[in-house]
C-alpha cells in the first residue's frame, strides 16, 4: 500500500510558513491575476489561487477582461498591471482563447513579477538553473522528493503529456537532475510499455485514467497532475485506488499536487518580493 | 545498407549560399570567437569555424586570454567585445576550465549576437518556439530531417547525453516536434534497451562507440554528434561500419554533423545579422 500524500494539510501548513516570513519582511505583497473570459475551470482555479493567499496574508487583486479582446489591446493593459508597483506578482490564467498569442502575451511580464514562470526571460533562467524560483509544479514535485526521500538520480521517470505547464517543464528540470526521462504526448501509442519501466510517472495530461494498475510496476512513485472531470467528480490521470496497491507513493486528485501547487505560486512570489532588483 | 549524409559537401553548398546572401546584404559581417586557454580540441573546432567564414566571406577574429582569467575579469572582456558594432556575432569556445561559471559568462552575449544560443535569453526564446535561430546542432538536425524526409511526429526518438551543447537542446526542441523523447545520461544502465525500439538516436556523448550494431532496429535513423580520439582517428559514438548496415539514413564522423553544425552556426550570423535591432 502506498504512502498517499496529503498535499492539503502540506500546503496549509507551507502557507502557514509563508504568512509568518510574509508579516516579516514588512511589505504589501499583492497577487494580480489576470483572467479572460469566464471559463469556470479558470475562475474555480483563481479561487484556490485566491484562498492560498488570503492563508498567507497576501492581497489579491483580480483583472477581468472580455473574451474578445486582442492580443494587442491584452498585452498593453498587462504591461500596465505589471508595472504598477503594487502588483509584487502577475499571473495570466491560461488556456487563453484560440485567437491570442499566448506567448507573447506572457512576455509581457517581466522576471521579477513572473510567480508562475512562463515568460522566455523566467524560462531562459529556469532551464540553465539560474532563477531563483521553479515553475510551481516543479516545485511541487521536488518538495514531495524532498520530503519524503525520493531520489530522481539514474532513475527512470516518464513524463505523461508535453503541455507548457506540466509536461516540458517536469522534463526539462528532471533532465538537469540526471535523470533519464521520457516524455511521451498525444501521439504515443502504447504508454504502458514505458510506464511499466518506470520507477518515477508524472502525468499532467487531464484524461481520466489513462494510468491503469497493468500498467506500473510495483514501488513505482506516481505524480498526478491530471484535473478532470468524471460523472461530476473530480479525478486525475491515474486509477487511484488499484494503482495506489502497487506504488510506494502516490499523490490523489484531489487533494495532492493542486494544493501544493498553488502553494509554491504563492510562495514564489513571496521569493520574489524579498530579493532586491537586479 | 544506409544513406551516408555526406555533411561536408551539404555544409559546402550551404555556405555558398550564406555567401551570396551576405554579399547582397552590404554589409560587413564578423564573428568574434572567445578562447580561453589553449585546449587543444578547442583550437581546432576554432579552426573549423574560421574556415567556415571564410568560405561564406565573413570576417573572423580571435580573442584569446589566458587559463588563470578570472570569472569577473572575463565577464568584463565579454562585454567589450560583445558591444563592438564591428563584431555581428560572439562565441565563447567551450568547455571553460572549471573554475569560470560558464553560464554567467554566456550570459554576457546578448541574443542579437549570440549566434550557438546559449544564453539565458536566447535559450528562453528557443525554448517556447520564438527565436529567429536556433542552436546549431539543432538546426542540423532539423535541416536533415527535411531534405530527407525524416518525420519526427509520433516517432520514438532516443536522445544519449544531456550535455548543454547537444543533448538538452535537441531534447527540448524534439518536444515541441511533438516526438515521444527519451533522455538517457551517463547514469543509464541500459542504454540498449531504450535503443533497440527507437526510430531515431542522437548521441552527443564523445566516447567511441557506446553505440553498437545489437543495440539498434532494422531501418533506424541515427544521427552522431559523438566526436573522440580512437588511435588517432576521429570516431563518433557510433560503431559506423555495422550500424550503417541496419540503419536507413545515418551520419557519419568526421564529414558528417560536425561541419553543418559549423555551418548553422555561420548561418545563425546570417540571420542574426541581416534582422533589425528590436
């Protein structure tokens, strides 16, 4: 039987941490988030952005625009909310609509503002393991590695799905960590036969459970970043209650890496506030 | 029995190319090349390149300091030669001795005239698809794949060495191509067991022929950025003679990556230089 991680009273009590470094630094921390349209996915996770700060004292402040806006109408109002000085972190809540260029929509915020680090100036410093911060899921995953003495170092570890979020940044940071790593996306036609090598599974592709008992050995470590929704319940990429028999550890959905993950957006922003401007 | 990329004549005509467009541009190119040191393998990568520029009718100038330089006395050099209008595009010839934080001192080349990619800010832009150029070893590789009709979607692509120069790149640039990528270090225990199902290999490793005939399928395509000293002759990682007998396409060293790499690089000048400042 695995060790299921409690990502929820680990999150809380991370928060717990922030709030008190945060009344320390004696600064107004803010959280600006910008939100497009009104996707309830999107609206549900600003939720949960916005309970992780209230928990750690830390103002949020929301930005609603229309669906229909362009990019270059979006990108001018991001570069005013990026520098009013009250906004200590800016985050865009993605999927964006079809017709906007993500990207360059990101880029508008600058590396000192970026918690969730998906601008190519925050990219560039994470990929050579110069920033200061991680991009929140990798985070995540390195605190449970930590915490519980996982070792990433000649292991095999298969990255499920190659999303901007998840996916390319797990590989890219596990790669820095000499890991070996596949990464697998949409295309692949048999998972199975490289997850039942696996010691280490991250999935972060938003299918119900594409991740079946047959399919892990046992011991295996498995990560979950899948958010989906089944017969109105929430639930991940992975059959949690059989492969839970076979792994050493496991992290459910709800409940594990969704909280911790918001917690490290949280607390990277704390990071950022308290290092003085290059 | 394989096709043998023939990377000299290939490079040749390329060059050519880069040669006429330079000369229609009007305007005086230059590629300042940083060597600190006098590593031996290095002055003749050096040696490569300059032939490369001159073939393509770009000037080509040295900068050479000793071993014992400090990170922060190069750091400042860097930047002189890095602001010169005269020099369009700046390398610094790796490997650095152990005492220089390497990244720092690419750093100093701004991604106008970072012509190998491998600052923090040209690898941001490269890595969410949004660069003018990309990594020379990696424009190769994808020049390859197209005047030879190799696809990489859906394909599984078996990547040996996670080095900065080769294996992390072209990892990461496989990504976005969609392609199902195995990253294997020198931790790997069993490199044959990831080899024997792949479609592609690249190996950027440098030590002869890890790569060997009972690790490879019928009809795989094998790409070597391997480069060592065997008895004094220059061999890849591959056993060349056996494996080209399985393999579909496959390069060969020497005469194979190495001088398209050089010649990208030279290219990646071309390009870098003929764009208006931002």
């Amino acid at each position: 039987m695995a060790l299921v991680v409690d990502g929820k009273k680990l999150a809380q009590e991370i928060l717990e941490e922030v709030r008190s470094e945060i009344s320390a630094i004696k600064k107004k921390v803010r959280l600006a988030s910008v939100l497009v349209g009104s996707n309830s996915a999107s609206i549900s996770f600003l939720k949960e952005k916005e309970r992780a700060c209230e928990l750690a004292g830390i103002d949020f402040r929301l930005y609603r625009f229309p669906e229909n806006i362009t990019t270059s109408q979006l990108r001018a109002r991001l570069a005013e909310i990026v520098h009013l000085p009250q906004n200590t972190g800016v985050i865009l809540q993605l999927p964006l609509a079809e017709h906007l260029n993500t990207q360059y929509l990101l880029n508008a915020i600058t590396p000192q503002k970026d918690v969730d680090c998906l601008s190519e100036g925050s990219l560039g410093a994470f990929i050579v393991g110069r920033h200061k911060i991680l991009p929140p899921p990798v985070a995540a995953l390195k605190f449970i590695c930590e915490k519980f003495g996982i070792t990433t170092i000649g292991k095999l570890t298969v990255v499920i799905g190659a999303g901007r979020l998840v996916g390319k940044p797990i590989a890219a940071w596990l790669m820095q960590q000499e890991t070996n790593v596949v990464s697998l996306n949409e295309h692949t036609k048999n998972i199975g036969e490289f997850t039942r090598r696996a010691d280490i599974i991250v999935s972060g592709v938003g299918q119900p459970h594409i991740i079946r008992p047959d399919m892990v050995r046992e011991g295996v470590v498995v990560f979950d970043f899948g958010f989906s929704k089944q017969d109105e319940k929430i639930v991940g990429d992975v059959e949690f209650d059989e492969v839970s028999e076979k792994a050493s550890l496991i992290t459910p959905v709800p409940g594990g890496l969704g909280p911790l993950t918001v917690t490290f957006l949280v607390k990277n922003l704390l990071t950022l506030a308290s290092t003085p401007k290059r």
